[in-house]
C-alpha cells in the first residue's frame, strides 16, 4: 500500500486507483493523463508486461466513462531493448486506442533517446491520426528544429522545460534562457501547429505566456500539471481553460516519489502537512 505521505502525488497501486482519481478529476472539471509508473527496462518481459496493462487501461477507463488519456515512457516500452521492440509495444498500445476513440501521449526521455521517440511518434500518427501526442524539452537545442519539421503531422506536442540532466553541448542550462526558449516555443508551436499543443508546466509566467499567445495566435492549447503540485490553481484555471492532471499510479511509486521531494523539497512538507490534516 501507499503510505499517506506518497498518495499526493500518486493515484495508488492499482488500475482502478488511476480511474478513481480520473473520476474525481472529472468532477472538477480535470481530465486525467493516466501514466502506469515503470521506466529503463533492460529486458523484454516487463515492457510488454507494461503495454498489456495499458491495454487493460483503455478497456478500464471505456468502461468507467471517464475523461482520460495515456501517457507511457519510451523506456518502459521497451527502447533500451530495442528500437523495433519499442515501436511494436508503442503500435500495440496505439492500435488498441485507436479502437476505442482514446488517446496515448508519449513521455521523453533523455536526449539520447529523442530521435527514436520521434521516429515512433510519427509512425503512431499514421496509425491513429489525431489520436497520439509527444513530448518536447525547451531546454534541448534541437527542439525548435524538431518542431519545425513535425509541426504538420495529425499529433499533439506537450511542451515542457525538460526534466533531465544534460550536458552543454545538447542542452541549454541556464535558468533564464530555458525559460526563453520555453517562451519561443510555445509561440513556435501556436504558431505552426493544428493538431493541438499542451503546456506541462508549473510556472504561474509561462502558463500566463501560453494563455496571451493563443489569444494573439489562436490555436489549440491545454494546460498539464502533475498530481499534487498547485492542485488549487488546476481547480481554478480549469474553470476557463482546458486542465489535464498527470496521474501516475502502480507499484513502482518509491523512485517517482523520491524525485518529487528532491526537485522541491516543499514537496516534502506539504505532502507531510496533507497527512498530519494541517
Ligand atoms: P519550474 O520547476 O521551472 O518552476 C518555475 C515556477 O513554477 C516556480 O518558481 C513556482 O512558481 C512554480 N512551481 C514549480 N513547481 C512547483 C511546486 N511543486 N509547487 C508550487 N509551485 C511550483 N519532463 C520531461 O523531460 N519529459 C516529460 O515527458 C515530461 N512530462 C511532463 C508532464 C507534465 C504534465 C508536467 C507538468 C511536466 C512534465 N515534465 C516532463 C517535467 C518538466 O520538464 C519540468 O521538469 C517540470 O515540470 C518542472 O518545471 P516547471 O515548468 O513546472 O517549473
């Protein structure tokens, strides 16, 4: 079981936790992005492991009713298995979405995996055409570029300041001129894109950002945050805006938890001050 300090930013460990959380989020207004928690599998028997129980997934959440999507990590798909291994469990899982009018948004990982979660996304929007998103990090140099080149395909793109260490020569460091690149992406993408673009972002400057450049672009925009973080502010942007919450949920709880706490140690004392009830 969970212990009350993990279950802010966790759904819990079972399939229908995930759907339970959707159906809260509903109530607020929220749609839920489902992610079963599992990353970097060497081997093959976990990742088609993880793609049977996304398949469960979309028949869980078809039969709940429920407004919610798919978000899976190239890795627990299989990509560090291989390319072809990482495509087929992608293709599975897209193919069964597909099949019930669902979505499936892909993570990113670091950058050494950025060219095959591309190569796999743009497979997926043949085969589910408006159905499949992917992930792009401001803070890699190449993703103005990447944009540029796929900013035609029937898929979504979520926009993020990107969550890995990476070294100068691929990535910007700095605070401030991810920030700018952030900025200049989401113009970039309002700009250029039909299929849809998502912000996953915490920060109160670039959500206002991406709400002032829809209005002078247009465009189609949502706004993703995770579980547990400004739960208050998802409330009420939600009243306005089209709000997803990330909702990760299953067993491998510990090490998502552990990163939460280390990027804001606040994490920490909130989730304490949810469970002592102050
Ligand atoms: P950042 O950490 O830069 O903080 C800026 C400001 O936001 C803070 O000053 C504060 O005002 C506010 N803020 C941030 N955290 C807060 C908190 N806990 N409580 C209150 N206020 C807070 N990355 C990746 O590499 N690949 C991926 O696939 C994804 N997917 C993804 C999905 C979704 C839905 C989200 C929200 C994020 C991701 N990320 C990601 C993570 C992303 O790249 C980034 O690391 C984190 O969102 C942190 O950056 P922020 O833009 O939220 O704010």
């Amino acid at each position: 079981m969970i212990p009350p300090v993990a279950s802010r930013f966790v759904a819990g460990e079972a399939r229908a936790d995930a759907v339970d959380r959707a159906r809260a989020l509903n109530d607020r207004g929220i749609g839920a992005i489902l992610n079963l928690l599992g990353e970097h599998y060497d081997d093959r028997e976990p990742a088609d492991a993880d793609a049977a129980a996304y398949e469960a997934l979309l028949e869980a959440i078809d039969e709940a009713g429920v407004r919610a999507r798919l978000s899976a990590k190239p890795s627990q798909l299989g990509l560090r298995v291989g390319e072809d291994v990482f495509e087929t469990n992608a293709r599975r899982v897209v193919e069964a979405a597909a099949g019930r009018d669902a979505f499936v948004w892909f993570d990113m990982e670091d950058h050494r995996t950025t060219d095959a979660t591309l190569d796999v996304f743009e497979a997926m929007t043949q085969v589910h055409p408006g159905g499949v998103g992917v992930c792009l990090q401001a803070n890699l140099r190449r993703t103005a570029d990447d944009l540029d080149r796929l900013a035609g395909l029937p898929g979504r793109f979520r926009l993020v300041k990107g969550a890995y260490d990476e070294p100068t020569d691929v990535a910007y460091r700095s605070r401030k001129r991810v920030n700018d690149a952030y900025r200049d992406l989401i113009d970039q993408a309002l700009r250029t894109h039909d299929g849809g673009v998502a912000v996953g972002t915490h920060d109160p400057a670039m959500i206002d950002h991406a709400l002032e450049a829809r209005e002078a672009h247009g465009g189609d925009l949502e706004l993703q945050m995770l579980m547990g973080v400004r739960e208050d502010a998802q409330t009420e942007l939600a009243a306005d805006h089209d709000v997803w919450q990330y909702v990760p949920y299953g067993s491998r709880w510990l090490s998502y938890f552990y990163r939460r706490v280390a990027e804001r140690k606040e994490n920490l004392l909130f989730a304490l001050r949810a469970v002592l009830g102050r």
